[in-house]
C-alpha cells in the first residue's frame, strides 16, 4: 500500500453541508484519518437531501463524504461534550462550521481545546468570520454569490444576475480551508503550538473573484456581465457551428493570428481594430459577428479539433454526461466504484488530486449514521461495551 501524505494525522470533524465536509474529505483522500461527528437522530443535514438516491444514501451526501468514520454524539449532552473533548484531546485538527459561539456553548471552543492539547489546528468555517458586524448571521452559498458580487457578472449582460450552478463559495471556501490547516499543521509540528483559522465564505469568495476585483480597485468603477464573454479578452467566448455551441479562448494575439488563418480569413489581425488584444476589447462588437459567421461552416466538433490542433484553447459545452464520458476522464481514472455498507456500488468522482509519491485514495464508502460509533469509542477512549450501551440507551450517541 502507498504511503499517504497525511498519514497518523486525526481530524475531529463537527461540520455539515458542503464547505467543511469537502474540506475533510480533501484530508481524508491524502491519508488523514477523519471522525466525522453528527448529532443522533439525523446526522449531516445533507443525509436527506435526495433524490437521487443510492439505496438510503443521498447523493449530495455521498459526494463529500467518503474515507470517513461517522460517530454519533450528541453535543447539547454534558456527557457528549465531555466525550468530543475527549477525542479533541487525541486529534491534530478540529473542523467546525457551527455559528459563532456554538462550539464554545458545548466547552469545544478553541480556546477551551487549546488547554487539553495546545498543538491543536482548529478551524471556524462560517458565513461571514469570526468578526464583523454580520459574523452573527449565518451564511449560505446563494446569499454570499449575490453579497459577493459574484452574481453581478454572471449572466446575460442584458438578463438578470445568475448564481453560479454549483455551491462554489462553498467549494471555494473549502478550498482555502484546506490550505490553511495544512499550513498551520506544518506550524504545529514544528513549534508544537497551535491556531484558530477563522474562514468566511464571504472572505473566500471576494478572493475568488481575482481578476475582477482587481478590474475594480484599479479602475473604480463596477465591471458590468459579459455572458460568455470575457472582461479583458477578446474572443474569449460561446460561439455557435453549424450543430451547436462551443467555446473559443483565445488568450494572445499570435493565437489570434492562428485563428485567423484556420477560419481563411489571415487579413483579420492586419486590421488596426483586431491587431492586439486591447484593440479587440474595444471593438469586440465588430469582430464577433465576423467570427461567428465563420464559424457557421463546421459543426462543433470539428472546430475544436481543428483549434486544439492548432494550439488554440477551445471545448465543446458538454453536459455532464457527455463530460463523463470523455475518453479523456477515463483515461485520468476520474470515475471510481465503491461498495457501500449495504453491497451496492457507488460511483464517485474521485480526487483530482495527482501525487507522484503520495497519492490519494478512496479507501471507504461515505460512511452511513453512526456506523463508527462503537469502534471508535473504544478504541481510542477504551469505553466498555457495557458503558458504549449505556450512553446509547440515554441518546448520548
């Protein structure tokens, strides 16, 4: 069996939903081993968020939770409590997305772990951080794509704002949040202090807006939506062949040239207007019909063949089935089958994550409601089946 980047490190998971669950799978995948905490009588809101359905498994569940063991505590309990500390005690990260001061309500706060284990990585995943004026409200992905601004440059320059069709602020968010713990797990070992890492989805989506943003505190003034198109590249978009659309990025004026070449129209880039790059931003309202034109003479699929071909950045707009069943994704080993608990097969997306010497690894199924509970109380904390069976009688667990 390979070695695993992060193998021996123990994560206490108490989040639900999508950032902080897609956050420890991520761990999970490179080799943690991560305790998934959900209350005991429905666990993860996601659990019923179906269909689609395999078996009594929610797909969206399913989705960011596998390599998991799922335990059942319940946190309002002082015996519950008492027994997370416990396993606090014995982790390396704690993950939470609870509201502020939730954790704190339960003696889990960091500053309160901090003293049983002070090389302890704790990170506060919510809506809107740990601070400011709106850090007592909670946070969902659609609100914080319109409060981001990320909804009013999505969509039809003339329709109305779009959110984006994926919880992104949330995988995005995730995203930074793996990158911190890691950062601050490497602190740890080498300091043996630990940290709070406090991220907001509104923090980590304002970020995410990079070039955008940028546009805005340089210039002042408010980029409009584009579509398709791109802010400060010209053609950078959706265009429609003979069968159906596919998308064009051109990223430079020698690809430009190419383009011109491959479409017989090479006069093009000796025009003053579609010369350079900043020349056809200012006159993409010119250029693009004549481009689409074009581009009427092939079907999809042949354009982007030609294109690729010739170095140019190009995609036919898939569905999702149709980009499953690229040769391509087959050939990258994206897709994978696992067995759940019950005998059935799932199939997974699985980490796109490629390590020469430590790669990843889906070694278990999205774990079903407290599959885990016994194994890992005694194991870690030596209860007795007898005291295991007490704590469930009284719905500790």
């Amino acid at each position: 069996m390979p070695q695993h980047a992060l193998d021996g490190i123990r994560v206490l998971d108490f989040t639900r939903v999508l950032a902080g669950p897609l956050c420890t799978m991520i761990l999970a995948d490179l080799g943690a081993e991560v305790i998934k905490v959900e209350n005991p009588r429905s666990g993860d809101d996601t659990r019923q968020w179906g269909p689609p359905w395999k078996g009594k498994m929610s797909a969206y569940f399913a989705s960011v939770n596998r390599n998991k063991q799922s335990i059942t505590l319940d946190l309002k309990s002082d015996e519950g409590a008492k027994i997370a500390g416990q396993l606090a005690e014995k982790s390396h990260i704690v993950v939470e997305n609870f509201k502020i001061g939730q954790m704190t309500g339960f003696g889990l706060g960091y500053e309160q772990l901090r003293e049983i284990n002070p090389a302890l990585v704790y990170c506060s995943i919510t809506g809107f951080g740990q601070t400011g004026s709106l850090s007592k409200y909670p946070g969902y992905d659609y609100a914080v794509q319109a409060m981001s601004g990320l909804m009013s440059i999505t969509g039809e320059k003339e329709g109305e704002p779009h959110k984006v069709g994926v919880a992104i602020s949330d995988v995005i968010a995730g995203l930074f949040a793996g990158n911190a713990i890691l950062s601050a797990l490497r602190h740890a070992e080498k300091t043996g202090q630990g940290q709070h890492i406090d991220i907001a989805l509104l923090d980590t989506q304002i970020a995410a807006l990079v070039n955008i943003v940028s546009n805005y505190l340089v210039s002042g003034e408010n980029p409009p939506r584009y579509g398709n198109q791109h802010q400060n590249i010209v053609p950078y978009q959706t265009f429609s062949a003979s069968d159906k659309d596919f998308v064009l990025a051109v990223g430079n004026d020698r690809q430009f040239r190419l383009l011109a070449h491959l479409i017989q129209l090479p006069d093009l880039p000796q025009d003053d207007r579609f010369s350079t790059n900043p020349a056809r931003v200012n006159n993409r309202d010119s250029l693009i019909p004549i481009l689409q034109t074009a581009f009427k003479a092939k079907s999809a699929d042949e354009w982007v063949t030609l294109l690729l071909d010739a170095g140019i950045p190009a995609g036919a707009i898939n569905t999702v089935e149709d980009a499953l069943s690229m040769p391509h994704v087959t050939e990258r080993e994206l897709v994978h089958e696992v067995p759940l608990s019950t005998g059935e097969i799932l199939k997974m997306i699985g980490s796109p994550l490629k390590l020469s010497e430590t790669p990843p690894e889906i070694h278990s199924a999205p774990p079903q409601l407290g599959q885990h509970t016994d194994t890992v109380l005694t194991n870690l904390l030596d209860f007795s089946p007898a005291k295991i069976q007490k704590l469930r009688s009284s719905g500790v667990i």
